[in-house]
C-alpha cells in the first residue's frame, strides 16, 4: 500500500502538535522546534518523544477519536509526557518497552478522562500523565519489572547547598523553568530553543510565559524558596503553563487575562512546595499536579464571576 505525501506531511504535522501541545500549543512548527530542543538535550529522550506522540495519534486514528481532536494533536501531549519521564524515572533495560507502553495508557487515560470530564466543561489538562505515572512509581514498590533510578529525580525539590555559587543564576532560572517542562535541566541553547518555539506560536503568549516564570520566581523568593531550586527551574514550569492556560487559551474574554493568569501562576508556587511535601515520603515527583490544580481553581472561580454578573 503506498502512502501519499499529503499523508506523510498530515502525519507528521499531528505528531509534532502532539509535543507542542504540552505548551497547549497547536503548531507543528513550534512543536518541530521543541523536538529539536529534547534532542540535543538528549538524543534518546528526542527519539522517545516522537514515538510517544506518534503512538497517541495511531492510537486516536484506530479508536475512531474526532478527527478534530486527533489533529490538534490533543492526543499526544500526555503520552510524550509519560514517555520522556518514564524513560528518566526508570531503569534496567525494560524501560524503553515500559516508556511506549506507558504513552499507549496515556492515550487510553486521555480518552477516558476527556469523557469523564466532558459534563464539567473542564479541560483535563495533564491530569492523565501525572496519575498514570504516580501509579506506575508506586507499583514499583510490588511489581520488580518497575525499577526506579537511582539518580535526582527531575521536577522534586531537592536539597541543595544553599551557597553554590550563583553568577548566572536569573538565566539558568529562565531556561531551566522552561526546560522542567519537558524535564530537561542545566539547560542554555535548548532552553532558547523553547522560548523560540513558543514566541513562533504568538509573541503574547512567548511574553506572557517570560513573565509567569519571573513572576513565580519572584513570589518563590518572596515566601523564602531555596534560591537553588529556582534556579533550577522547580518553582517556574508549572507557572509558565498556568500562565497560558488562564490568559490564552481557557480565556472567554476577548484579550489575554494579564492579571488572572499572573495570579494563577504565582499560586502553582506554594502548591509546588505543598504537593511536593505531600507526597516526599512516597518519593513521588510533583510533576505537573500543581498547572492542573491552579488551572482548575482559577477557571472555577472565572465561571462563578462571570454567572454572578
């Protein structure tokens, strides 16, 4: 059976929306430039990504999802999310085989949870991804096929000497809000590369994202957050998609919302701080549970405001 180019470039174009969909970005462009991004991060973290977003879209096409759906790659996001951060929660040579069949769950999570909430008129946002792997981290305590890696978990709060030194500090903070995104870390180039990715997608959304991760760095400093774990990113990426999600993109008005979206993204920070001490003893990282509860509080309270007009 021969394939078409049309459908090549239609495939491609579903796929690589599936990993700016993360960013809650419909743009091949800006999610061919986010890959490039994880690839020279990591080349096998990159190859993951595509086969994770890929499995999301072939899974949407033979489940006979919404073509509309399928194509805004909404069925990819949190598969590319369950398998990068498989691929770096786990070890032992299962954990490719672990990664894939992780984003095939994440599609069937993705479905299920689309109906489950479909009566609420709430997105789900990355809800599937964060339970599907908390699940997965915790089976590992019975099953022996999941093996946990030994080395700093990306996205928890670390303890770390507070005197290292610290030159570069605003624009490791910068970079490395962005990069936990796609849990990258100790990032420069890569960290530009996603900024572009976003500001391709509108600018008003790339400056709105700059200004929810220095707002959320500035609150974090402001309650007194190790300066260290912002640099490293800890209290910005959850900001960043909050940001997006209540300004742009779950927005009703009709101009971004500066100061809703502004005050959702300085909640993620204690909400960062609070989870992640919630679940420290279960040595469960934060993820992105923080975006998905500011999210929802903030689009909650903006449907009660508007009803009470």
């Amino acid at each position: 059976m021969k394939i078409s180019k049309t459908a090549i470039k239609l495939f491609l174009s579903v796929c690589f929306k599936g990993i700016s969909q993360v960013l809650l970005i419909e743009n091949a462009i800006s999610g061919f430039i986010i890959f490039l991004a994880i690839s020279i991060f990591s080349l096998k973290l990159g190859v993951i990504a595509f086969l994770s977003t890929a499995i999301g879209a072939i899974f949407g096409k033979l489940v006979k999802i919404d073509n509309n759906i399928v194509n805004q790659g909404l069925m990819g996001y949190n598969s590319v999310l369950t398998g990068i951060s498989l691929m770096l929660l786990l070890t032992g040579p299962n954990r490719w085989v672990i990664a894939l069949v992780g984003a095939v769950v994440a599609a069937i999570f993705t479905v299920a949870f689309m109906y489950a909430m479909k009566p609420t008129k709430m997105p789900i946002l990355t809800f599937p991804f964060v339970l599907l792997v908390w699940l997965i981290l915790l089976a590992s305590v019975k099953l022996k096929i999941f093996k946990l890696s030994p080395n700093l978990l990306p996205q928890n709060l670390p303890d770390i000497d507070p005197s290292i030194a610290v030159k570069e500090e605003v624009t490791d903070a910068i970079f490395n809000g962005i990069g936990q995104i796609y849990f990258l870390h100790d990032i420069n180039f890569s960290g530009l590369l996603l900024f572009i990715a976003i500001f391709w997608a509108g600018w008003k959304i790339g400056l709105y994202s700059f200004l929810g991760n220095a707002a959320a760095i500035l609150f974090a400093y402001i309650l007194g957050a190790d300066p260290s774990t912002m640099i490293l990113g800890f209290f910005g990426y959850n900001a960043i998609l909050t940001i997006i999600a209540v300004s742009f993109f779950y927005n009703t008005g009709s101009s971004p919302s500066a100061l809703w979206g502004l005050s959702a993204a300085c909640l993620t920070v204690p909400l960062t701080a609070g989870v992640d001490a919630l679940f420290e003893p279960y040595d469960l990282p934060t993820l992105t549970l923080p975006f998905v509860l500011s999210t929802w509080i903030f689009l909650c309270a903006k449907k009660m405001v508007r009803s009470n007009r």
